[in-house]
C-alpha cells in the first residue's frame, strides 16, 4: 500500500492533510471516479457538499442513461428472483450482459423452467445483439445486430407488437416476425439490457415496448448496473441531494446537471481546478486530458498517466474489508462481508480524515 506525496512516501496524516490543503485552495473542487462502497460514497458527498465542489462517478453515464428515460416516460422493472421464478419468455439485449453481470445466467436460471408458471414449460428465450457464443450458452435465439441496430429493430418490433403499420424490409422482418408473436403469447415476460452496451434511444424503445406489451400481458424490465457501484453510488447521492451523479455544490445547494457537472468536461474546460480521484473498486484512472492538481484515492494497482499530488492506497469493499454495496444479484443495497479481509485502509475512513484536516466551514461529514 503507498502513501505518497509528491512522489515521496509519507504518514498518513500527513497525506490526509496535504489533500486537505489542495482540495481547499482550490476555486471548484472537483471529487470524480467515486467507485466506491455507501459509506465511501456519502463521506465523499459530504466533503464535496463542504468545499462547495461538484460530484461526479467514472461511470455516471451509465446510469444516466436508465434515469433520463425513467424521468420522461416511467419504468417498468422487476427484480433478478422475479425473473428466475415467474418469467415463461425472457428477451435479453446487449452484447456485454455477462460482462456487466458475470452471474447472470447463474442467477436467473434460463435453462429451467419457470417455477411458478402453471405451464412449467421450458422458457422462450431471445438474445438481441449478443456476443458470439452467448446466446448458445444461454440457451437463447440468437437475433444478430449491431448494437447501432438495436433501436431500429426494437421500434420495428413495438410497431408490430402494436399493429401498426411498417415499411416492407425484409431483413428486419425475418429478424422479427416471430419474435412478435412470442412476446404477446408470453403470461409474464422479461427484456434485460444493460445501459453499459445499449444508448438511451434504445432504452427508450425497451420502456415504449413495455408499455405497449403490458396493454396485451405482463411484461416488465430488468436492468443490468454497471460497475464501481454506480447504482448504489447514485442511490446514496439520492437520498443525501434529491439528485443523481454531476451534481455541485457552488451556490450552496444542491444542483443538478449532466452537462456542466461531468468530470472530464470539467477538468479539460479548466474550470475545475483540484480534483480528488477515487476508485476503490478496479484499477481504473482520470480519463481527462488536462493535467490538473488531483489527490488518488486507490487500489495499489492502479497507474496514471501523471503523478497525483497525493496518493493513498485503499482495500477494496467487500474483498479487504466488509462494506454495504448494491448487489446485483439481489437488485438492492447489501451488507456484504470481507473475503480476505486486510488493514488497508477504507474510503470512507481516508476522506473523513482529510475532511478532519479542513480549516473553513464547520463540522465533519
């Protein structure tokens, strides 16, 4: 585990102050990558509440993508065990579902039948867009497309699941003509995507389909969160701010914006001019092409592209010590225990030291 300042190895405390004395001179204060676990989260929201900075997470776009068209139109979502025991008829999406959610197949059991379908007969399985030999393993019909593909199709199939009318092509209609048929037939059907591999016009077309579907059966969503605990990230940013990820802090309050907010607009506009990077989860680094003052609150392995002015290595939820993330496979926030578990230290603790070392405002987070 490194501390560092400057390149050179110093105590903790004098890290921590360090970080403190930079993220305070600093006119926006930027806290970005923010993969980290719920405490980390909300120590890391805090602090950026008391410098008057902004927030944003290295995979905030992701999410975004789900919220944008949940905040027009609505959701239509079911959870992981829904799926597994009730779905006769499951449309999977995406060609990076079992990137984002390696359990997947585990998870929903797609080789079984439903257990709580009268029918119990075998389930009816469809994969848009997959990676070769995905839908092989899932036991899926595959349906080939580009992920560029995918809202063209998904708007020729709500057009046909709602009888209207189409241009002839008989590429799309191939694809598809079944495909109608079977999610209409279905008495509890499932689509699951995940926004890491699908944009928000293709989202869009899923939820307008639903919406459609649901006029005829049931049908509902499962979507698939993307990594460094964004969706527990953004659910703690919800319940502290009212607001999702790219959010700031400089009139005092909370505000809210995906443009003016996004960490690596920020950095290169040269508006943000101290950041704090955090990723507690991966090896992941600033993506932003400005060089900029910035403290790395990391795992050991990480590189960067430029030294950070101050480095302090942290253990990873859930594998050095035990931590509170949203689980996937449960589709909620879950205590989850160290599975080997270390003395490195957390982010929450590394943060709140920091905050420690602060001079203006009052008060610690």
């Amino acid at each position: 585990m490194k501390i560092l300042v400057d390149g050179a190895a110093a105590p903790l405390e004098a890290a921590a102050a360090e970080a403190a004395r930079l993220l305070e001179q600093a006119k926006l204060p930027l806290i970005a990558g923010l993969a980290a676990d719920i405490a980390g989260a909300r120590a890391a929201i805090a602090l950026a509440e008391r410098l008057r900075g902004a927030y944003d997470h290295m995979y905030s776009e992701f999410l975004l993508r789900d919220l944008d068209v949940m905040r027009q139109s609505g959701q239509f979502v079911t959870t992981a065990n829904e799926v597994r025991v009730r779905a006769d008829c499951v449309v999977l999406i995406g060609a990076k579902l079992k990137t984002a959610w390696p359990d997947m197949l585990a998870r929903l059991d797609l080789s079984n039948p439903a257990r709580f379908d009268e029918a119990h007969a075998p389930r009816k399985i469809f994969w848009l867009g997959a990676n070769p030999g995905d839908a092989e393993e899932a036991g899926a019909v595959k349906i080939a497309a580009p992920s560029s593909e995918l809202p063209i199709l998904l708007a020729a199939l709500r057009a046909s699941v709602a009888g209207r009318k189409t241009r002839p092509d008989a590429h799309i209609d191939g694809k598809l003509a079944d495909l109608a048929v079977q999610l209409q037939a279905a008495r509890f059907g499932v689509i699951v995507w995940s926004s890491e591999s699908v944009g928000r016009l293709t989202i869009e077309m899923i939820q307008g389909l639903l919406l459609d579907l649901n006029k005829k059966t049931r049908f509902t969503g499962l979507p698939v969160g993307a990594a460094g605990n964004v969706t527990g990230v953004g659910q703690a940013s919800g319940w502290m701010t009212g607001f999702p990820m790219r959010t700031g802090f400089g009139r005092g309050y909370p505000e809210h914006d995906t443009w003016r907010f996004e960490a690596n607009r920020l950095v290169d506009s040269g508006e943000a001019d101290v950041a704090m990077w955090i990723s507690a989860y991966g090896n992941e680094a600033p993506r932003w092409k400005r060089e900029v003052p910035y403290v790395a609150i990391t795992t050991p392995e990480t590189q960067f592209a430029y030294p950070p002015k101050v480095r302090i290595d942290v253990g990873t939820p859930g594998v050095d010590h035990d931590a509170v993330e949203y689980v996937q496979n449960l589709m909620t926030l879950a205590a989850t225990d160290a599975r080997s578990a270390s003395d490195a230290p957390q982010v929450a603790s590394v943060i709140r030291l920091i905050d420690e070392h602060l001079t203006k405002g009052e008060g610690a987070c």
